[in-house]
C-alpha cells in the first residue's frame, strides 16, 4: 500500500510538508522521519557534557504502516511536518475487499480497500454483524483517492449520527446562540450514546 | 510448637533442627525441592515466633558454628524482646543486653550480617527501654555512661577499627549513643558530662588515626548527631578549649571530605560515601552557625573562611582549583551523554550550596571580594577566548574543529561562582518576600563610608567594561560589584550571541545567569525599606524605589529576556528559566510599573499575540508562562487608555483569533487540520497561563474573561472528542480556573463556575459511555483525562477549605449585583464527577501511582466535606467507594492508608449524628471497626499510621460499642497462656477505663487516645506470637 503514496502532489495545491524547528514539536503532533510522515510517540531531550546544546530524541509510528522510526537531531533543527487531513466517513457496503463509503457530501467513495489485519477484521465483523461503522481516514498531501487509508472505526447508532452532521454543520450559526441550544442539550443529547472503539489507531 | 521445644532441655535438638533447616536453605537450587524449602523457611518462622525463646537462643548464639543460625537466633531475640516487653523482668532485659555487647565484643570474627542483626538487638533493646517509663532512667544513663568512660566505646573502636566492617559497625552504635537525649539524662550537668566525655574520647580517636574510607560516614554521623541533638546551651558548658578543639576538627574534616568527594566525582565512584560524609557536615554547619545567641559574632568566621575556601577550590579548574584532579594531579574530562532526566547542580547540591552561602555570608568579607575577583577574572579570560575564536572563524571559516576545552573549563568555572554567589545573596523561598540576608546588609552598611557611590553606579551601569578599566573601581560597594560581576559575564554572553558565537555558547550558564538575576531581582530590586531596620545607602540608591538604577536594571533584565526567548527557544529548561525571570519582573506591582514603561516590554506583548516565530517556538510550558507574565504585567500601573490600548494588544487578539477559527462555517470540516489544531491548542496552552496569573486584584478582570471561553472550549470538546490529547487540554483550562480561582469567588460566580464544570463533565460523560480503552498495556498517560477530572473535583472542593472570598466583593464595581439562586452546589458537581469517574477506575488503575493518589485524595475529601451526601449515594457507588476505602486501608500505600483512615471518621462521625443502626453506612462503619481493630491490634503498621488509625479507632469504637466488646472477647477466649490472657486484659480495661462509656467528646477523646498509645506499647507487638 506504501508504495501508492505520492507525497509529492497535494492536494487543492497545499504543500506536503512544512518545516518547523525541532524544539516546537509535540508529542501526538506529527511529523517527517526518515521519509515516512508520522506521529510522535514519544520525545526526550539530551546532551552531550554539562555545557552542550540540547539535541532531541524522537519515536514516531508511521501513521499509514504503523511502523516505528527513530530520530535524533539538535534542537535548532528545522524538521519537516506533514500536512494531515482526517475524514470520518460512513460505511455503507464491503465488496471484493473494497469499502464502500458515504461522504458528507452524499457522494459514495468506493475506491478504498478494506485494511490488512486486525483492522480490516474487525470492521468486517462489525459490519456484518449490522452495526453501524464510522470510518476513519487519514490523508498525508497528495490527492486522496491515491493515499487514502482506513484508520479506524467508530459505531454507534446511525440515527445519532445522521443528526450529528445537521447539528455541527449549522455549528458557526448556534455558536452566537450558544445559551439557547445548551438549554436544550439535554432534548437534543439525550440518550446519545455513542460506543468507542479502534480509538487506538490514530 | 517450637515454644514447647524451647524449654532449655530441648534445646539440642532444636539446634539440630535449625541447622538442618539452615543446611537446605543454603543448598544450591539443584540438591532441594521447592518443598523442603518452604519447610525449613517455615520452621525458622515458626522459630522467630515461640515464645521466651530468650534461653534457647543464648545457647544457640553459645554453641552452634552455622552463621545462619546465629543470625535467626539474634533476630528471634530482638523480635521477642518487643513482643514480650512487659512480660519481662527489667533484670533479665539487662543482662540480655551485656549478654550481647559482650559476645560481639568478644568475636572479632563474626560474620558481617550476623554481628548487624546482634547490634541491632541492642539497639532495639535500648530505644525500647527509653520509652519506658517505668524503667529507671539513671541505670540506663549510668550503664552509657560507663560504656563510655571505663568502657570507653571510642577505645574500644579504635582497637577494632582494624577489621573495617566491625569498625562500620561501632560507629553506628557510636552514632546512636551521640544522640542519645531525653529522661534518660537526670540532670543537665550529667548531659555537659556524658558529652564532653563522648566529644573527648571521638576527638582522641579521630586525631590519631588516619581515617579510613568506611568511617568517613560514620564519623559524620556521630558529629552530626551530637551538634543536632544536643541543645545549644549543653554544648556551650563544655570546657571552652575542648569545645574548640572539636570546631577546629570538625572545619579539618568537612574541607577533608570536600576533597575526598571530589575524587569520587572523578572516578565517577558508584557508592560515594565521602559526599555522604561531606553532606552531613555541611548541614552540620548550618545548624551550628544559624545559632546568634549561643556563639559571639565572629566566632566560625575562621571555620567558614576555610571551609568556604575549600569548597571553591575542589569547584574550580586548575590552577586555581582542583576540579577533575585524581589525586596525582592528573586532570581527566569526559563527555558523557545528559538525559533531561538528570538534575540540575543547583538542585542535585541545593543543600550543600545554602550551607556554603551561609558560610559565604558568616564570612562576608573574605568571600563576597573573593567571588567577585574569581569571576571577573573569568569574565576576562571568556571574553578573550571567544574573540579569539571568532577571529580563527573569520580568518578559515572552514575550520571546523576548535578544541572547546578551555571554554568548557571556564564555563564550568563560571556555573560554580554564580551558583555559590546566588545562595550567598538571596535565600530559597517560596511565596513569602525574601529578605536581603542580614549579613549581607550589614557588610555593606559596614563599608558604606568609604564606598563612592557614583562609581558604584558606574560598575553597575557599564556591563560592557572590565570593571577594573573604570577609575576608582576599588571603591565600590563590594556586594554590587558582585552583582554587576555577573552581568559582565550575562553581557559577554549577548555580546556573543550577536556575534553569532551562539554554537559556542553553555546553555548551561545562560541558565545559570537568569536563575541568578531571578533570584537577584525576587530580592534586591526595588527593595522596601520598610521591612528592614536599617538599609544600605548604596542599595537604596542602587535598586531602590524611583531610582535611574532601577530603572536602568529592569530595562537590561527585560532586553536579557527577549534576547534569551530568541536565541535559546532551543533550549528548553534555559527558556523556561527566563521566563521565570520575566514572571518576577511583574508578579509585583512596584517592579512591573517599570517594566511596562519599556518600550520593548509592548513588542513582546504584540509579538507573541501574532504567534509568529520565534516565540511560537518555544515549548508549551514557556507560551503558557510568558502569557502569565504578560497577563501580570497587565495590572501595572497605567492610565485608562493606556490600559485599554494594552489588553486590546494582549487579550483581545486571542480571543479574536480563536472565535474567528470555531465560527468558520466549515470548522467542523476543518477541525483536524494540523493549522487549526494548532491554533486551537495554542489558545487553550494561553487559558492556562492567563488562570495562572490569577492574583486577589485581577481576578474580577479575569474570571469574567476565562467564563466566555469555557463556555466555548464546552463546544470544543464535543468537536474534539476524537482527539484526546485536545480533550485534555480542554479539562486542563478548566482545572487551572479552578486551582486559582475558585478560593476568591463570591457564592454567584463560584456557582457559573460550578455549573460550567458540571456541563463539561456532562459532556465528558456522554462522550465516554461505553468507550473501552483496548490498549491493555496503556501507559499513565492514556488516562490523563481520568487524572485531571479528578483534579478539577478536588480543586473544585477545596473552596470548603480555603476561601478568601467575601460575597463576590473583588467583583464589584465590574458589573450590576445580580441575585442569586442556587441552582448548582459544589456537591451536586462533585458527586456527579465522581457518578462519573468511579465505574472508570479499576484496580489495574490504581497501580499507576498519580491516579491512585489524586483518586483517594479526592473520596477523602468527599468524606469529609459531605459525609451527609454519602448515605445518599446509589447503591452502586456507595458499595464501591466503601470497597475503595477497604482497598485503600489493607493493600495501598501508607500514604492512602492515612487518607483513607481520615475519610472514615467523619462517616462515623456522619452515622452517630443520623442515628440510624439500620442504614448501609452504618453497617460498612462496622465492618471499618474490625478492620482498624485488627490494624491497630494484630498487625504490624507503619508508626505514622498509628495517629490517624487511633482517631479513626475511637469513633468507630463510640459507634460501635457493642461489636468492640465483641472484638475484645473474642481476642482474649483464643488466648490460652493465663499470663497473658490477664495481661491482655488488663491492658484493654486499661485502656477504656478514662472513656465509659466512650463519647464523641473531645476531651474522652484524648484521654482514650493516650491510654491507646501506652497500649499499643505494652501489649502490640504480644498478640503477634503465634
């Protein structure tokens, strides 16, 4: 599946990559290592004698293979960061090992396959056994349909989740009425209940 | 069983046994079963356990040749002594005790461990007997007291001190007798006596031996202990010259050990048992010098000149110094690889360096011109090394390798004198006003008459000179002139940094630097003479109030930041120490009415509004600290327009930005967008850090500030709930509020607090229904979240224990008094919190330590602020917060013992109030009775413990009654040794003798509770005989 990936080209001309100094990472932020856009797992900072400058330590796990990389370089360091986009999509049909997708825009992707492994398992068996699937996707810069990857599931009662796009969408219009809405929270929430999952993937 | 075999006839055969036993234990894993091991394991435990096994152990000890078995026999010994205490006759007691001194005494050739436990036993014996009162103190003084005299305990070290593990062991019994205090001295003159013995016979042996590795600590030890211990006016009534002799020893040996830690450093030894030593003498100082009354001024001036001076030099290179010499003057460096993890010299040695600035001041006019020509001189030399480096720069910029030997060495030179300098100026403190030491001011009122003070100023206000290139430079105020040494070195270093040097530069002592000037400034700057007697001239000119030099100092302090948050954005702990500094340029009033007239303070405040580089790049902790200090700067002194011109630059853009980014219409789209996220954690990093700058007068500004956006981060955590890192940032903002504000709220506004914090949860909640966190080998930090909703109910709670506010008074004048309707109470948000944290704390949780800790802080909170809300719990959560407190008071930490033994009184307390003998908590108290019954009772528990076990005790045993007597029957039907069955029980008619019938009274209270501790004394350790 690696070899896919484009990073080259991205997507409505934004940048694969941009740089940022070392120091200002974050852990669970992302970033470039060895060539492989991934997410910080982990960050330490040393230095060599009592009066050296800092150089820092990270682990990464490549967000598409789930492979770990490695990397030490000095603070002052500019490392690159990839530009990550996250789609939730509906899941709608598994045909031939390929996923079966329903955008918020209505429109059905079908271009996806089903995941290797425990991933790709569990989210057949989810399906099959009639729940409904939300999937996860990331994108890394390059045009999706070349580098799309299922990330994860989540599931939870289609009904909820059909009204959670109507309700965030006018997000920016309730905003200004926040009090009103959050008087109604309790009509329009409740009973929600949404169960997690695959929250480990990303 | 063995008990029977005890009786002194059967002896052999139980010594046969044991060393049978002894045989298997020993033998290697091949020959024995797991089987045989576990029976001999168990027949030396049953043997620890017989009763008086005090005859057959004296055979054992006599007779057998197997070392293990002397070892059981002498912990058998010791166990029973405590057990049996008041079963025994005092007479036998002391002839066990010579029975044992003499028998180590006479076998030099002991096994190591052997002859540990058998000094233990005494010591075990004589600290018992100490607390005896109804043994005669005087014997026990006058037996010491010939032990050291005839017996001299120092003499005799000195004959063993041959054999080095026998001689570790004197010392420590030494070490002990050195601190040997209370009823057991009859009178004050026996105490001057029995000490100038001791110190006589220690300063005889010390001096005429050359100490040995092995009894550095010990002897440290024994001096620390009699310096500690004995009050001052004891130690004054020794005969003037011995007492001499023993400061000039204990000078010899503190600079003796300095040197000796030192090479330890060097060798990078594993076991440095000279620092140990050295540590202890130093502390031993400080206590010794702290004392003005005892001592006339001046007295340990010669001692800290020396000891002060040594402690330079093993810190300085050659050749001023001794720093990285093995002991034949070979010097060896090495670059070894840091982690993050090690600590920093200034903490890793914060007592031995406030001991050595206590001496520095004790000394001042020896030291402060010492350190101040040391680091000019280094200055220089720093100066010119880095010229000349940059001109091998310019002249073959390709030249990549430079040696940085001598820079490190006067980097390392330079860290020492400006940690030393710092503790010798200004002290450690926390929250108080530091004062200026009273040494220190009056070394400079002292040399005020002849100081000049525009040179003085001069000094000061030219950095950028060699201070001796400036006429009449000897006639400066000496403590500025140290001060000003070090902004020479922090103006070599921004000289540096323009000069692109900056690769050469020590983060270290750019560290070093600011932490100087922080500390410097918390206690020099602006100085109010109101808080001193009186005050130097050349200070009150020099940093005083309305002062040119202030002024001028606040401007360079101020450029220092800005230049440091730039250039070292890299270097985490650097950055984060500057902005430490800025924090004290504004957390007071007089010195941020300075800083805000600078022109730069308003390019700080504007640049780090845009988020651009390069303060975007610094880490999250320094954002969210620098926002605290611009938020504090914010309540200088200004007028209105300027005020407003201020928060429109400051805050206003964060808000801007942050609501211009959730109104998008497509921010649900866009939400996950690396750009967006990061503008997003970056305003709630800022939330944080404007919480943090809560202070009494601001907080009206503030809190009405921070509602606005805790409504929206609300919003947030719905968008966000996938993104758990985000989530928690959100938690945080709301735990900070919290944490710094709850206390000044007035009813109306804690309760918009309360009710913001309920909805987060509510949220919280509903998005966490039924989430399962799969990853079973999931780290401490995926369970953040858990960890800081705890945290927010604690804060939330902690407003019953400390509460400054005065129905929301700080508010007025900011807004219309509205009326209040409680609608929402702490409890009802805190209880609903923990509906909700409970079911998600498991066991498995509780190992991480954080969790468990804030997890049990919290129920005891709860138990004690609303006991009357427990019996309302649902019955889930009733059962499971009492089965916690079970938890807790059987297989926790001591720690979570104690909070959990502090939750239960007040529900026993909460049950006697309600009396209702029917309800759940009155029952689960019940159960609590057997537990603590049994704790206190039967089982061996942890001294610190035994306070709040007691309290907890008594009221449950109030409330209870009944089952109490219960308890004690039974206990004592299962006794069958009569002797012991009428001990018992006459200690527990004791014991509620002064309480019939035991009451929720306080003075009952504390009648039972005495009585409770000479139980515990007397008849503890009986019932643990099998």
């Amino acid at each position: 599946m690696a070899d896919e990936l484009d990073f080259g080209t991205g997507d409505a001309g934004a940048s694969a990559t941009f740089p940022m100094q070392c120091s200002a990472l974050r852990k669970n932020g992302f970033v470039v290592l060895k060539g492989r856009p991934c997410k910080i797992v982990e960050m330490s900072t040393s230095k060599t004698g009592k009066h050296g400058h800092a150089k820092v330590r990270m682990v990464g796990i490549d967000i598409f293979t789930g492979k770990k990389y490695e990397d030490i370089c000095p603070s002052t360091h500019n490392m690159d960061v990839p530009n990550i986009k996250r789609c939730d999509f509906q899941l709608i049909g598994i045909q031939d090992g390929y996923l079966s997708l329903l955008q918020d825009s209505g429109e059905v992707r079908e271009d996806l396959r089903l995941p290797d492994g425990e991933l790709g398992r569990e989210i057949e068996q989810k399906y099959d056994c009639g729940e409904e699937i939300l999937v996860l996707m990331g994108r890394y810069g390059a045009v999706m349909g070349h580098c799309g990857v299922v990330m994860g599931w989540l599931w939870g009662l289609w009904a909820l989740w059909g009204g959670y796009g109507a309700l965030w969408g006018g997000y920016g219009a309730l905003w200004g009425g926040y009090g009103a809405l959050w008087g109604g929270y309790g009509a329009l929430w409740g009973g929600y209940g949404v169960l997690w999952g695959g929250y480990g993937a990303l | 069983m063995m008990a029977a075999a005890a009786a002194a006839g059967g002896a052999p055969e139980v010594i046969a046994q044991l060393e049978n036993a002894a045989k298997v234990l020993m033998a290697p894993p091949s020959m024995v079963n797991n089987e045989q091991r576990q029976h001999a394991e168990h027949i030396f435990l049953s043997f620890r356990k017989s009763k008086s096994p005090f005859a057959v152990c004296k055979h054992i000890l006599e007779t057998s040749k197997v070392d293990y078995v002397l070892f059981q026999a002498a912990t058998a010994i010791m166990e029973a002594v405590v057990r049996e205490w008041i079963l025994l006759e005092k007479t036998s007691i002391e002839s066990l005790r010579t029975f044992l001194l003499t028998y180590v005494l006479q076998r030099p050739n002991l096994q190591k461990y052997v002859r540990e436990q058998i000094l233990l036993a005494v010591a075990v014996i004589v600290k018992r007997g100490s607390l005896d009162k109804s043994i005669d103190c005087k014997s026990i003084f006058h037996e010491v007291s010939q032990l050291i005299s005839s017996g001299n305990p120092t003499v005799v070290h000195r004959k063993i001190r041959e054999d080095t593990d026998m001689a570790q062991d004197s010392l420590q019994c030494l070490a002990q007798l050195a601190s040997l205090h209370g009823p057991v001295f009859p009178d004050e003159g026996s105490q001057v006596d029995y000490l100038a013995h001791f110190i006589e016979g220690l300063l005889n042996t010390i001096n005429g031996i050359e100490i040995e590795d092995s009894e550095a600590v010990g002897i440290s030890s024994i001096i620390s202990n009699l310096i500690t211990v004995f009050p001052r006016n004891i130690l004054t009534a020794i005969p003037n010259e011995l007492f001499s002799s023993f400061v000039n020893c204990l000078a010899h040996l503190t600079c003796s050990f300095g040197r000796s830690a030192a090479l330890e450093e060097v060798l990078d030894k594993d076991d440095m048992v000279y620092m140990e030593a050295y540590d202890k003498l130093l502390e031993s100082w400080l206590t010794l010098v702290q004392d003005d009354k005892h001592f006339h001024k001046g007295f340990f001036t010669q001692h800290a000149v020396q000891v002060f001076n040594s402690y330079i030099q093993c810190h300085l290179a050659a050749p001023d110094g001794t720093r990285n010499l093995t002991a034949n003057g070979v010097a060896s460096r090495e670059e070894e690889e840091i982690s993050e993890l090690q600590e920093d010299d200034r903490d890793q040695f914060c007592d031995q360096l406030a001991s050595v600035g206590m001496l520095g001041r004790i000394a001042a006019e020896h030291c402060i011109p010492l350190l101040t020509s040391l680091l000019e001189d280094r200055v220089t030399r720093l100066h010119g090394q880095l010229q000349r480096h940059q001109q091998q720069l310019l002249a073959s910029p390709a030249s990549g390798t430079i040696d940085n030997k001598v820079l490190d060495d006067l980097y390392e030179d330079i860290h020492w004198l400006i940690l030393v300098t710092g503790y010798l100026l200004a002290n450690d403190t926390q929250g108080e006003t530091p004062l200026i030491p009273p040494e220190v001011m009056e070394y400079s009122i002292k040399h005020s008459a002849e100081v000049d003070i525009n040179t003085t100023l001069q000094i000061l206000g030219s950095p950028g000179e060699k201070a001796s290139s400036i006429p009449g430079y000897n006639r400066t105020d000496s403590v500025i002139r140290l001060l000003s040494a070090i902004l020479r070195v922090s103006e070599v270093e921004s000289r540096a940094i323009r000069a692109n040097l900056t690769h050469l530069l020590s983060p270290q002592m750019g560290k070093d630097i600011v932490w100087f000037l922080k500390r410097w400034a918390k206690t020099y700057l602006l100085v109010d003479e109101k808080l001193y007697d009186q005050i130097s001239l050349p200070f009150s000119t020099a940093f005083g109030a309305d002062t040119e030099g202030s002024q001028w100092i606040v401007g360079y302090l101020l450029e220092k930041v800005i230049s440091n948050l730039a250039v070292w954005s890299s270097e985490q702990d650097l950055a984060n120490d500057t902005v430490q500094l800025l924090v004290t340029l504004v957390e007071r009033r007089e010195r941020a009415n300075l800083v805000i007239q600078c022109e730069n303070w308003w390019n700080l405040a504007k640049q780090f509004a845009r988020r651009s580089p390069p303060l975007h790049y610094l880490s999250s902790s320094v954002q969210r600290t620098l926002m605290k200090a611009l938020v504090l700067g914010g309540f200088a002194h200004m007028d209105t327009e300027t005020k407003q011109q201020y928060w429109t630059e400051v805050l206003q853009p964060l808000q801007q930005r942050f609501l211009n980014v959730i109104n998008q219409e497509n921010f649900q789209q866009i939400c996950q967008e690396e750009e967006v996220k990061q503008e997003i954690t970056a305003t709630l990093e800022a939330l944080c850090g404007i919480a943090e700058a809560t202070q009494i007068d601001n907080v009206a500004i503030l809190f009405n500030f921070l509602m606005d956006f805790l409504n929206n981060c609300i919003g947030l955590m719905e968008v966000y709930k996938n993104t758990p890192e985000t989530v928690n940032l959100i938690i945080e903002v709301f735990v900070e509020v919290a944490h710094k504000q709850i206390c000044y709220l007035g009813e109306a506004k804690a309760m918009n607090l309360y009710e913001a914090c309920l909805t987060l949860l509510q949220v919280y909640s509903k998005n966490n229904l039924g989430r399962q966190r799969i990853d079973v080998t999931a780290e401490e930090d995926q369970y953040q979240d858990l960890l800081l909703i705890m945290e927010l109910l604690t804060n939330l709670l902690s407003k019953e224990f400390i509460d400054f506010s005065d129905t929301d008074e700080v508010f007025r004048g900011h807004e219309p008094g509205q009326a209040t309707n409680r609608s929402v109470s702490a409890a009802d948000v805190v209880l609903y919190g923990v509906n909700l944290v409970l079911p998600l704390m498991s066991q498995d949780l509780l190992k991480f330590p954080s969790l468990c800790n804030q997890y049990y802080k919290l129920i005891t909170f709860i138990c004690e602020i609303f006991p009357e809300k427990i019996p309302q719990l649902p019955e889930d959560l009733f059962k499971s917060l009492m089965y916690s407190l079970e938890l807790g008071m059987s297989s926790m930490s001591s720690d979570v013992c104690q909070l959990c033994l502090e939750a239960v009184i007040p529900l026993a307390e909460q049950c006697a109030k309600a009396q209702e003998t029917d309800s759940t908590l009155f029952l689960a108290t019940r159960h609590f009775l057997k537990m603590v019954f049994d704790m206190l009772v039967l089982q061996k528990h942890n001294t610190e413990m035994t306070t709040p076990a007691c309290e907890a005790f008594y009221t449950l045993v109030c409330l209870h009654q009944a089952e109490y007597s219960e308890l004690v029957e039974t206990l004592l039907s299962t006794q069958q040794d009569p002797v012991i069955y009428q001990r018992l029980a006459d200690a527990f008619n004791k014991l509620t003798a002064s309480s019939t019938p035991p009451t929720l009274d306080r003075k009952q209270k504390m009648a039972f509770l005495k009585s409770l501790e000479e139980f515990m004394a007397n008849v503890g350790g009986l019932l643990c005989v099998k």
